[in-house]
C-alpha cells in the first residue's frame, strides 16, 4: 500500500522487542533486520537497506549450517 514509514514503525517495534528479550546473534533477529531492509530498499534508500541485509546475512552465517536456504535468500537480499 506504499505506507513504507508506517511498515517501518512496525519492524522497528519488532525488532525492539526481540533485542531486548533476545542475545544479540539469535536467528529470530535476522527476520527483523531483513524486513527492515526491505522497507529502506523500497523506499528507494538502498545504503540503509544494505545495512539491515548484512546484519541479518551475519547472524545467519553464525547461526545456520553453510548449506541452509535461508542463506540463498540473505545473498539474493544484498545483492537486490
């Protein structure tokens, strides 16, 4: 619906949440910082977008085996 600041706000408000009740590198960040890539990439802020990207492509390097899917998907992200 274009609403990106809207959006923003609720990823920001997710990923508050689960940095406080979380460790830093747990896997359950790396969604939030991708779907706040996302937003920053759609608004056409593709340097801030790139930040969030490899914050969540650097938790999942840690946390996931070299082979799982989700590490596809983190590239194809960085790569948008």
């Amino acid at each position: 619906m274009g609403e990106y600041s809207k959006a923003l706000e609720y990823y920001e408000n997710t990923l508050e949440i689960r940095e406080i009740s979380l460790p830093p590198n747990h896997p359950s960040l790396a969604p939030s910082y991708n779907n706040i890539g996302r937003v920053y990439s759609s608004m056409g802020e593709y340097s801030k977008a790139l930040e969030y990207f490899e914050k969540s492509h650097k938790i999942f390097e840690i946390s996931l085996p070299a082979n799982h899917p989700d590490l596809a998907t983190s590239y194809s992200n960085i790569g948008e």
